[in-house]
C-alpha cells in the first residue's frame, strides 16, 4: 500500500518534535554522557555530566532514593534529612494519627530526634550502579526459541549475576529487563529500613484543594513531608533500633533559594513508575475506550461510597483517608488521560505511523520475515480476547475492591494447607500466626458499615457489567436467590461472617487449628471470595496472563523494528520503577484556545481559593496571619511567596518526591504532580501540553521556619541564595 499525504506528514512532525523536543524522555543517568550531554548543555546545564551519575565517587545521585517503593525521596542534609511528597508520605503520617494525636488535620513536627517517629515497613533505597548485561543475555537468547524457554534462561542467567554483583557486599542487585525485554540491566542497591517520620504540615496545606484542584494548574498545594533515614553505628543498614543514629550520606542536595524564571533549565531526578511509549494502535485502542472507562466507573462508584463516610466522622476521616487519596489519584488521572489522547487524536497518529512501519517492513523479505505480522498479530490478539481483559478489569477494580473480600483472599494459602490429606500442623501454624499479625493493623483502618455497603454495590455493578460466562456460577445463583437484591445479599453474609470482626479473628487465629479451618470453610463471606477467587484465577487471570505474555514476545519485536527503521532517533526505556533523569525548562502552556497559563503561582492565589471550614480548601489561621503580615522571612520576593510552578520535563508517577534542580545540581522543588491535559504523557507525549508541576522549594522552607518554627530543620540544611 502506498503512504499517504496525510500519514507522511504526521509522521515528519512527529519525527521533528522528536529531534526538537529533548524535554520528551526519561533517560538512563549512566548513558547522558553519550546520549544528552549537547542538549542538555544548549539547554543551561553547568555542571559536568559526570556529576549527576558516577559510581567511582560521590554525584547526585546518590541523594536520591526510591521512597517506600512507589515514590522518589531526597537526601537534604548531612543527617540523613529526607523530603518527599506530603502524599508520599501520607499513609505513614495517617498510621500515626489518631483522635488524641490527628497530624493529618493538625501536622506534625518532631522538636528533637528522639520524638523523630519510626515507621515500620517504610524503606529508602539508593542506586549504587546501573550496568548493561544485554551482552550476557544475547549469548544464550535466540529468536526461535520458545517464551517458555526464553523465560527459564532469563531467570536462571539473572539470579547467576545478581549473585555475582554482590557478593561480599551488603547491597542487593537485580536484573531488569528494558524496551520490551531487548535490553537488560543489572542494578545494584542498597536499602535502609530505618526510616522515621520528622514532619509534615497539616493537610490544610499539604493536600491544599484535595480532589477537586488534584492534577491540574494552578495549583497551591504544600505538597511535602519530612522523614529521616537512620544506619547502624557503621553507617550501614539495620532494622529499626533505639541506638540506630542518622545516615551519613556520600551526597545531599544544597539549596538553591534564588527562585526560578521562564526557560530556566531544570533536571528531575527519580523512580518513574510505567509509561507504554510504544504501543500498538490496538493496545491504545483498549486503553482509552476500555480500560481507563472501565477503571473510572468502578472508582466513581468506591469514591462516593468513601466520600460519604469519611465526612460522617473524624475517625472514619482518618480511616479512610489514605486509601481515598489513593483512589482518587487514578480515577482522575485515568480521566485526564483519556481526554488528552483523544484531544489529540493519538490514536490516529498511531495508525499513521504503523502504515509507515508496514511499508518499511515490507522493503526487504528479512524485515517482512521479522516484522510484516507484528501488528496484524496485536491487533487479532487483543480483539480475541476482549471480553477477558474487560472483565479482568471488574474483577480487579470491583470484586477485589471490597476490602473483606480482599482480606479473605489472604487466606489461601493458610486454607491450601488445611484442605491437604495430611495437613502440615507446623504450616499451618505459621501461616494462622502470619495472618493474624497484621490482624490489628488491617481492623484499625476498617470500618464495617462502609465495607458492606461497598460489597453490595461493587457486586450489583460487577454482575450487570460482566457477562454470566465470565463469573462463577455461585454469583448468578446468588442473583437469583436474592431477586438481584446485593443489598440484602451482603447484609445476609456480614451478619454471619467472622471475617468482619477483629475479636472473632483474634479468637480463631489463636492457636489455629484443622477444626477451625473447617469453621472458615462454612463461613459465607470465605465461600464468597473463594467461589469468585478461584474462577478468577483459573478463567480470567489465567487468560489475561497469557494475553499479557503474548502482547509482551509481540512489543518486543515491534519495538525492535521501531528502533531498526528509526536508527537516528534517540529512544529511552519506557519507564518502569528504575532511576532516571529527565530535563527540561521552566516554562507556562496553552491547554485550550483563549488560556494562557503562566509557569508560577504565588500564596496570593491560594488565599484567593480560600474557604472557611471548607474540607479542600480551608487555610489554617497561623498562615492567613503570616500572608496578612508578609512575613515570608528570605522566602519571599517584593512581597510575593512563590509556592509552585511548571516545567516541560517528562514524569509520571514515581517521580512524586523526585529533586527538581537548577543548572547546577542544586534543589529548586519537589516534584509532586503534572497537568491534566499532560496526564497523557504516560502514552505518547505532547510537549505543547505536558507539563510537571514543582512545589518550590522556598515555600517548603516558608512552611518550615515560619509556619513550623522548626527552626532545627532549617539549621541542617545548606541554603543559597
């Protein structure tokens, strides 16, 4: 077939955003050097490359650390101060509140370390090195080898080099595979598990304008925490222990309190979480009038539920309040997502491009061999088993969204054990005792009449959007037992189930036995999750993991055609939780016609959203007195606090936390955010619209000394002007 006009045109623009655009690109900090060190330097950077990543001595990177396993944290001061994100670290502030003590509502700043508080479970982990074994890999991989086979390499080749990359050390190291499995890395770490709590402002600041201002500019939210990674007397990593004492990093950031102007040069340094740069049409096509809608539904449906709650009560408030934000974070993002691709007709410009692809491939019989079915196969595949990846969808979202049917489900392997010939007593007491460890944790964030209110919505929605093929009988039995009535249906089985009530697990964990797994096996709420459980994992998980492995043998030859036909395009790994930099420039954006939107906004912007008791967007009393007073102390600049702006660098999530820094290495911000219209960055970018949003760093510092008196924070730190 022959190229169209309108195909080739498209495809030379997005060729020359390609080569004009730097700003699109999450890069490997190992290969700037040869990749970024031009563009970066034409753009502002001052500092050497060699600065930002280097494993023979100190660089910036080692003030950088994957925060809990989800976000990015920076290393502030010589004692192990660490900033991140106020959403960041908003679970561990929540599991520390309580109605005596709510630092959600009120904030917390711990005056010595000693009131520093520990956080179970919460680690910070740094990179020690980043090192290509593609090489490795390609010695034993081959193209006509099967997945299965392939798979059993990989596994067994990576665990001979994790091994061999630590020996005698105490880091961790684990192979990662990247674009699409034809590249492989091995990275080294090391994590610390003392990580405590030092302070965080009330939400009143740090989740300013909530829901409704989430992912969109301006924006005034204090979006930071405060937490401190502790070592053992000989700077190493240990567990939480009384006589632990501050890390000594080889590298904290210096403050840069000088502020930011239009076209600065900015670099973010983090854990980008998942982007799909280089999908298919088809596998963009089910993300946008599927998937993303799909999600969205079922969260609108969670959210209302949750919403109604947390305003009934204080103590539901602080509940729910992590698991809300969670929710909401997707469901708007997924929205934004959706809007911005069809905003942009992505979806076409995909189909463009692969008639480009098409014809290359069909140039030569070697590109046809290798290439010419790869897109007719993704396109077959997902449409094959559409239905499948819908209803995994409602499973995941819906079914396991309801949190005692969740709770349940951790039960299978205790219940395997106990349903064996000859069970294992040593087994199954350990397990009982695993279980009921977490009892207390899991009950003290629950609230029952919410839950059964969850479970009789999620199922009536579950029911009339999954076909009947797709779920277990027991459920269509139970839809007519019940008339369709889920109400009366999950007011039936949270009067009789056990797994609603902390004293009645308590009391059949306790030296459990074969007996009383026979008691759970009758409970109604256990034969529930195992009746929808066990058809999920054998009909619908099992089929979308074969989907899902077949899409992934499918993307890594089209992506490796991509990069065949593409050889002068500078192309960087989608992300997938492994440290990256990305750079760009200060600067503002046009969403729609007629809206020009500047790159800052200032606290006269928040007051001006002000609204007494309101729940989103109430300011507490201290700050309206110090914006009253202009009392910003060296924060402020002609009367003015800045509180955030935007750049053009390239994140997703993961990047929540990550140091935004100057030319010249030094911190300006923390990241916590992009714009709605830009949300669709994980998918294709656009660098008319996508943007980060920075929380500047002399509004944390504000926050801090003026607001906090925390004046022993600011003391730690290595502020310039």
């Amino acid at each position: 077939m022959k190229t169209s006009i309108k195909s080739y045109l498209v495809f030379l623009l997005l060729t020359v955003c390609t080569i004009s655009h730097a700003d699109e690109g999450m890069w490997f900090p190992q290969l700037l050097q040869q990749m970024n060190a031009s563009e970066m330097r034409l753009k502002g950077l001052q500092i050497p490359i060699d600065e930002i990543y280097n494993i023979n001595k100190s660089s910036l990177k080692d003030a950088v650390v994957q925060f809990g396993g989800g976000c990015t944290g920076e290393l502030i001061s010589a004692q192990g101060l660490l900033l991140t994100n106020h959403h960041c670290g908003f679970s561990y502030i929540q599991d520390n509140s309580s109605l005596d003590h709510n630092y959600l509502k009120d904030g917390f700043w711990a005056k010595t370390m000693q009131e520093e508080i520990p956080c179970p479970g919460l680690t910070a982990t740094f990179v020690i090195s980043i090192i290509d074994v593609t090489a490795e890999f390609n010695k034993v991989l081959t193209d006509d080898m099967s997945e299965a086979k392939r798979n059993d390499l990989i596994k067994e080749l990576s665990a001979q080099l994790e091994k061999r990359a630590v020996e005698g050390t105490n880091y961790e190291a684990r192979v990662r595979q990247f674009f699409s499995g034809n590249e492989f890395y091995i990275i080294t770490t090391q994590t610390f598990k003392d990580v405590r709590l030092v302070g965080a402002p009330p939400s009143s600041i740090g989740n300013f304008g909530g829901d409704s201002d989430n992912w969109l500019w301006p924006r005034y939210t204090g979006d930071f925490s405060m937490f401190r990674v502790y070592a053992d007397r000989e700077n190493k990593p240990s567990e939480y222990k009384n006589d632990n004492i501050p890390f000594k990093p080889k590298f904290f950031f210096p403050i840069s309190i000088s502020g930011v102007q239009q076209d600065d040069f900015t670099m973010v340094y983090g854990f980008p979480g998942r982007t799909q740069e280089y999908i298919s049409a088809a596998a963009m096509d089910l993300l946008v009038n599927t998937t993303d809608p799909n999600r969205v539904m079922v969260r609108t449906e969670r959210l209302s539920i949750i919403n109604d709650a947390m305003r009934s009560s204080e103590a539901i408030h602080i509940q729910y309040a992590a698991k809300q934000r969670t929710l909401a974070n997707g469901w708007k993002k997924w929205q934004g997502e959706v809007k911005g691709l069809k905003q942009t007709n992505a979806f076409q410009r995909k189909l463009d491009f692969e008639i480009d692809f098409q014809n290359w491939a069909e140039k030569t019989p070697v590109t046809k061999l290798k290439y010419g079915n790869v897109l007719a196969s993704l396109e077959k595949l997902y449409t094959k088993n559409h239905s499948y990846l819908q209803a995994n969808d409602f499973y995941s979202e819906a079914v396991f969204g309801i949190e005692v049917i969740n709770y349940v489900n951790g039960f299978k392997t205790l219940m395997d054990v106990v349903n064996e010939d000859q069970p294992d007593i040593k087994k199954i007491h350990d397990e009982a005792e695993k279980i009921n460890k977490g009892t207390a944790n899991y009950f003290k964030d629950y609230h029952l009449p919410t839950d059964q209110l969850m479970m009789s919505s999620l199922l009536s929605l579950f029911d009339k959007q999954v076909v009947d093929s797709l779920k277990p009988k027991y459920i269509t039995d139970l839809r007519e037992k019940y008339n369709g009535d889920f109400t009366k249906l999950a007011s039936d089985i949270f009067k009789k189930s056990i797994f609603v009530s902390q004293e009645k697990m308590n009391d059949i964990l306790t030296d459990f036995n074969v007996k009383k797994g026979r008691k759970i096996k009758n409970d109604p709420c256990y034969i529930l999750t195992n009746e929808l459980a066990t058809f999920y994992r054998t009909t619908i998980a099992s089929k979308a993991t074969q989907v899902v492995n077949e899409a992934g043998r499918l993307n890594r030859i089209f992506l490796a055609g991509q990069r065949q036909m593409q050889p002068d395009k500078k192309f960087y790994p989608d992300a997938n939780s492994t440290l990256r930099l990305t750079y760009g420039q200060v600067r503002g954006y046009e969403p729609r016609d007629g809206v020009n939107y500047l790159y800052q906004t200032t606290l006269d912007g928040l007051i001006e959203k002000y609204i007494p008791g309101n729940e989103e967007f109430d300011v507490p009393a201290k700050l309206l007195a110090l914006y009253n007073a202009k009392d910003y102390g060296r924060y402020g600049v002609n009367g003015k606090m800045s509180v955030a702006f935007l750049a053009t660098n390239h994140t997703t999530g993961g990047n929540s936390g990550s140091p935004v820094l100057n030319a010249k290495g030094q911190l300006i911000g923390t990241n916590f955010d992009r714009v709605w219209e830009g949300t669709m960055s994980d998918v294709l970018f656009n660098p008319e619209v996508c943007r980060n949003i920075t929380l500047d760093i002399r509004y944390t510092l504000f926050i801090v000394e003026k607001f906090a008196g925390a004046q022993r924070l600011i003391d730690e730190m290595e502020i310039l002007n």
